[in-house]
C-alpha cells in the first residue's frame, strides 16, 4: 500500500479521472487554473466518485487555485495540456511547494519524461505515469523514469499504482511509450485506408470490433481521445495524420467533446 498525500494539478480529464481514483490513498488537493476550471473540476470529481460507487476510495478532494494548498503532499502529479512548455510552468509554479523528500510526476502520453525532468530541476525525484482516459475504469499505467530517477522514487511510485488499483507496465522513455507508439500507427492507418477506399466510418469500426475483438472501432476511438489531442499525439510520436483528420480539425469537428468528428454526437 501506500500513504502518499496527493496533489493533483490540472482541471480536465485526466486530472479529474486522478483524483478521483486517489481518494483510495486518503485526500486529495487538485490545482486548478481558475476560478472556472476549479468549479467545473469539482462537478466532474463528484461525477467520477459516483460512478466508482464502491471502488471509491474514502477520501476527500480538495479543489483549489492556490499552489500554496499543495504544501504538505508528498506526489504530485501534473495532468496539464500535452506542451512541454505548459508543462514547465506548471513545474516552476508548484515547485516552491514540492517538498525535499516529494516526487513529482508528468502524465503526458507523449513527450519526453527525461526532458521534463530536467525543466522539474529534480530529475531524481521524476516519474512518469502514464494513466489512460477514462482513468476511473483503465487499469494500465505506463510508467517510465529518467536515468536520474532514484530507487525510491521508483519504488514509490510503483506502490502508488498499486494503491490505485493500477497495473504498472515499466516502460521505455521513448516518445508514445508502448500503446500510443503502436495505437496511433493503427488509427491513422484506419483512417488512410477509409480515405483509400471510400468505406464509411461505421463499416470500418464494425469490421474491427467483431473481427479483432476491439471494444471500440478506430474512428470511434480517435472521436473518444479528440481529433485534435490525437494529431498532436501523433506529431509528437512521429506518426503523421491523415488528411481527413486535419481537415475536421480545421473545420472545428474535434469529436466527441466538440459534437462532431467522424460522428455526430
């Protein structure tokens, strides 16, 4: 088990998703960037202890704007845009607050753990935990360290995925870890070979969930993530999207979130 104290920062899925789940570890602090983002954390929080039901943990979340209610937590867990420049900030602004014997962790997907660490200025007490939307139900967390990262940071963040619920899947530093190195070269490749073909979303989706088993079809996954976070994702990893892909984003049609994508929602 483990007793970390938990900091959470960030006000979106991710983070929310987090949260929630930590409350299994005792009370948690989410770090949101304003006054909105807080009230619309705290709603989707709730939403998310809800639908646990009795895999709730019994903590409390506390959602706040001030990096000074950080102190005291021994990890924090950062779950900000996928910018390595965000993702700076976010670590120069908690850092005063991290304590000497805290971790600091990065949830991103994509970029380099190493070179967060380095930006952290803490590299030895640097993961990174890759969890997966929606959190509350995905039991794989990736986790990688830079080269610095010591035995206990290691140790402990194993333990904290274990406490989680988690299965922790030691991975390389290579950018899209396993899953999103090998995921995004199937779903652009789905989509290439619709915009091939001219098979219509459903036929593809229908085809990949009754014959490889998948619970969800690519365009309908690619929908689920974002458009948009999905191109990104794949810039990053090297995978280039596809044209249709870019032409939905440049018409605002994001997936899910935004009512449009590949679907209508």
């Amino acid at each position: 088990m483990s007793d970390e104290k938990i900091a959470v920062i960030g006000s979106g899925a991710i983070a929310c998703g987090v949260a929630a789940v930590a409350t299994k570890t005792g009370d948690v602090t989410l770090l949101a960037r304003s006054e909105e983002s807080a009230e619309r954390a705290r709603g989707t929080v709730a939403k998310n202890i809800e639908r646990m039901g009795d895999e709730a943990g019994s903590g409390e979340v506390t959602v706040t704007t001030e990096a000074g209610d950080l102190a005291g937590c021994t990890y924090f867990i950062e779950a900000v845009a996928e910018d390595a420049g965000v993702k700076a900030q976010v670590f120069e602004q908690v850092l005063p607050h991290v304590g000497d014997d805290a971790i600091l962790a990065t949830t991103t997907s994509s970029l380099a753990v190493g070179e967060l660490a380095a930006a952290s200025g803490i590299p030895e007490r640097f993961a990174g935990l890759h969890v997966f939307n929606p959190v509350t139900k995905m039991a794989l967390v990736e986790l990688a360290f830079p080269d610095q990262a010591s035995e206990e940071t290691r140790e402990r963040s194993a333990a904290l995925c274990e406490a989680l619920g988690k299965t922790a899947v030691l991975v390389p530093d290579l950018p899209g870890f396993v899953v999103n190195r090998l995921l995004f070269d199937y779903l652009f490749t789905a989509v290439a070979y619709m915009e091939e073909t001219g098979l219509e979303p459903e036929a593809i989706d229908e085809a990949m969930k009754l014959g490889a088993g998948h619970p969800m079809g690519p365009m309908a996954l690619l929908d689920f993530v974002g458009l948009d976070v999905s191109a990104a994702i794949g810039e990053q990893i090297g995978c280039t999207p596809p044209q249709t892909v870019r032409d939905l984003i440049a018409e605002g049609k994001l997936g899910r979130k935004s009512g449009e994508g590949f679907y209508t929602y």
